[in-house]
C-alpha cells in the first residue's frame, strides 16, 4: 500500500510523530487508496522555516522566470490530466467527468496566473509637482499559509498557490485530510517544474496542523477555504498578528425561476446545480423559487428527472452522481432530511440513504427534493452540502429576490427568464458575489473573481487579476528628479 509523505524545504519526509492516517474511498471503504503523514506542530515549524529561508530568493527571481515554472506545470498537470482525475474521483467520490472538469480547473488557473508574471500591473500617475515621478508597484508579502477543502482537491489548491507563487511568496500547503493524493499530486508536478526547494512546503494533517498555519509569527497571509464555523476560528486566530486573512466559506444559493422562463433550461440547470458534486459545492443550487404560475408544472419535471439520475461509484462513465464524500458528511445530509420533513415540508422524491448492492460499501444518498419549503425553514437557510434541494414558490420577481437575499450567505445566485429587464434588475438587487442569467449558480471561469458576501467570506476574492491583492501589497513609489527640496500639498 502506498505511502506518502509531507514535502519541506524540497524533501518527501515523514511526520516526525511516526503517525498515519488512511486514505479510502467514498464509493467503496474498502479501496484503501494510500497512507499519509499525521502531522505535528513540529512539522509545521519545519515547514514554515523552509518557507522562510526560501523566500529571501524567491522574491528576487523576476515574475517572468516565476511564471516559465508555472507555465511548465500547467503542461505537466495537462499530460496527466486523466490519471489525476481517476485519484481524485476514487478519493473523494465525485463522477470523473467533473474531476476531469476539476483537474482541467487547475490547468487554467496556473496558465492564467503565469500570464500575470509579465504583468503584474501597477500605477503611473502624473505628479502634482514638476520634475517628479509618481507609479505603485506590487510587493510580495512572506510566508502564506494555504488550507483547502476536500470538494475540489486540485482546483481550490491552484487558485491559491499559483497566484501567491507569482507574486513572489512562499507556501506553506495543508489539504483536506480526504483528499491529500490530489494534493501530492499538485505539489509533485511543482516540484518537477522546477520550482526551488521551500518555495513550496506541503503537510498533512488535523486540526493543530491548520491551527499553527494560522498563528505563527512567520506566517503573512493565511488562505482558506472551508466551513464558515472554522473560517470564524482561522480568522480569530490570524487576528493577533494582523495577519491578511482571505476566507471563502459557506453558501445557501438560490435559482429564481420566472413565469417566462424556458423550464427546460431550468431544470436542466437545476439538476446540475443542485446534484453535481453531489451538492457538495459551495455554489451549490439548494434553493429553488419558482414563480406560482409555473410552480407545479416545474417541480413535476424536476422531480421525474432527479428520480432518473443514476447514483453510483464515480469511476463507472454511466454514473451521474457520487457518494458523500464521508460517513460524517452523509450523516449530516440524513439529519437535515429528518429536519425537513419535521418541519413539514413535503418530501417530493428521495431521502433515503442507499446501502444496498452496489451501494452496500459507500456513503450514499438519494437525490432529494422538498417542496412547499417555507424560505424561514432550517432545510432553506442553513447549509447542507449533500444532494437535497429546496423548492419554494414566489408570485413576483420582488419575492424572489427577497426570498433570495434572505440567508446569512452571499455567495452565487441566477435567474431564469426571457425578460432582458427582470434580469437586469435581479443582478442590480441580488446581494452575492456572483450572478448568473439563465445557466445555474455553479460554473465560474477562472478569469473573473469568485468570491461571496455576508457569511460567505471576508471582502477578498479569488480568481482573476483580484487574486494577486490577497498575495501582494501595494508600494507607491515618488522618485524627485529636480535635484531640490520639492515639498507636496504646500501653498506656494
């Protein structure tokens, strides 16, 4: 059986604790897919201070030559993209042809994030004064702690290890202990693209391991991504040092459907939204609103296509929906069903967990709709993350929007009509950092930043040019070239 190990200051080590913890897959517990590191404080001291050596040289290697390394395993990662894929869905359940999507994910992020090493743009502005030069540049900032969730293993890695890379950091990596194969992954193909040794330090782990990432002097920038409640704990953390902490955390996502809209489409997209990933998705569609006009004949549909989908192991090409990625996270999806139908909602189709026959081995659950949910119930306003969606009906687009804004998170949300005005006007009044018009609440592209509001994260964003601001700060630089004291915002 394999065995893996942490990498620090260039070398694949282990935990100097001697201790493990296994690697299975969701689909089947008896797949034991690897062995990893169970790390310790100490590894992470060791770790943070390969970062700290290193980065007195990284930053000095000019953003172009960063970028050459990044551009080399973007290629890497596009030959093995097949074979990532294959980990990452026995590791953590997904079907493959969203791990490919996932691995494909990173491969876009590292190419468009090596753009940015010829970039990296900053300010000329025309001085108030004669004989003076006004410009701002970007600085890199140190050591940056990244610590990423186990729904997309290689996708939320590149979203912020190659941005903070470009920009001249070093990293610090703590995957999801349910995903570290596609982490090792990751980190190897680093590796292989030259990039130097402590550029880039990975260590697995529990929760000491997140907590020193969080606290160490050393450390500049702490990235997460996670659970609100542990986002809380990580920002409490970094706070001390006033460290720059970015937080992407939770989401309640809502589809509104209007009277005119082309339900087809809808359905479509509510299928993908609210099932892919198994609804293991901070951009999940939980919620649906459907205008009363067409409520019924909607929620019909969408419930005979979520009873065909085929529920099964992600490896088998005709499956379309995974397992739970753990017995926890399955366990909290049975909860929260339990919680609907005491609520009174009316349970339209599923929930039930799967464990028979091909199902027996894994953590599965059916695809399960309520409807007639009131927008103030438990199952409509707190996050799930599993295969349960809510439908709920308005009888104006202002309801739907009200409905809409009505959860503590702010992250995505989209509107299905043919009515160019009604969708102007949701994107204007729908509080979230990410609107989609006629296409569902999951599907962002790596050139636009991602990012929510409210409980959904801390004001930074991921993804796009708005990335390089949690990995840099801004110098302004005056250079005075009229040999004489020259004195700014004096009356003369």
């Amino acid at each position: 059986m394999p065995t893996y190990l942490n990498f620090i200051d260039g070398c694949w080590i282990g935990s100097r604790s001697g201790k493990t913890f296994e690697n299975r897959s969701p689909a089947n517990r008896d797949d034991l897919i690897g062995v990893f590191q169970e790390s310790t404080v100490e590894d992470v001291e060791s770790a943070i201070a390969a970062a700290v050596r290193a980065y007195d040289r990284w930053r000095l290697v000019p953003a172009p030559k960063r970028a050459e390394m990044l551009y080399a395993a973007a290629r890497l990662i596009e030959q093995r993209k097949d074979a990532f894929a294959r980990d990452m869905t026995r590791e953590m359940g997904k079907v493959l042809e969203e791990t490919r999507g996932d691995v494909q994910e990173a491969i876009d992020m590292t190419l468009y994030m090596a753009g940015e090493g010829r970039r990296l743009y900053g300010q000329t502005v025309p001085s108030e004064l004669r004989d003076k030069f006004a410009m701002s540049v970007r600085q890199p900032l140190g050591v940056c702690s990244v610590i990423t969730p186990w729904n997309f293993p290689m996708a939320i890695p590149s979203w912020k290890i190659a941005p903070a890379l470009v920009c001249g950091n070093t990293v610090v990596f703590k995957p999801a202990t349910l995903t570290p194969l596609s982490a090792v992954n990751f980190v190897k193909v680093l590796e292989e693209a030259g990039i130097p040794p402590g550029v880039v330090n990975l260590v697995t782990g529990g929760p000491e391991v997140g907590t020193r990432l969080s606290t160490h002097d050393e450390v500049k920038v702490v990235s997460f991504t996670g659970s609100t409640t542990v986002g809380r704990i990580v920002n409490q953390n970094a706070a001390p040092n006033f460290k720059k902490v970015h937080l992407e955390m939770g989401g309640k996502n809502v589809v509104m459907i209007m009277d005119d809209a082309q339900l087809e489409l809808a359905i479509e997209g509510c299928l993908w939204g609210g099932f892919g990933t198994t609804g293991q998705r901070c951009t999940a569609a939980s919620r649906v609103v459907v205008h009363e006009h067409v409520y019924d004949e909607f929620l019909r549909e969408f419930a005979n296509r979520t009873k065909a989908l085929r529920v099964g192991d992600g490896l088998d090409e005709r499956t379309q929906m995974g397992p739970s990625v753990s017995e926890s996270q399955l366990e909290t999806v049975m909860k929260y069903v339990a919680i609907g139908q005491q609520e009174g909602a009316t349970l339209v189709t599923g929930g039930h967990r799967l464990d028979t026959g091909a199902h027996a081995r894994g953590w599965f659950h059916e695809p399960t709709i309520f409807g007639d949910v009131d927008p103030k119930m438990r199952i409509a306003q707190e996050e799930i993350f599993g295969p349960v969606v809510s439908v709920m009906r308005c009888r104006s687009l202002d309801e739907a929007i009200a409905i809409g804004n009505g959860v503590a998170y702010g992250l995505s949300a989209s509107i299905y009509t043919r009515d160019v005005n009604t969708a102007f006007a949701a994107m204007r009044d729908i509080y979230t950092g990410i609107f989609y018009v006629n296409a569902p609440t999951i599907g962002a592209e790596v050139h636009l930043p991602f990012g929510g509001t409210k409980a959904t994260g801390n004001g930074h964003r991921e993804a796009g040019t708005a990335a390089l601001d949690v990995f840099s700060e801004w110098k302004s630089i005056y250079v005075d070239f009229s040999g004489r004291l020259q004195r700014a915002q004096i009356d003369t």
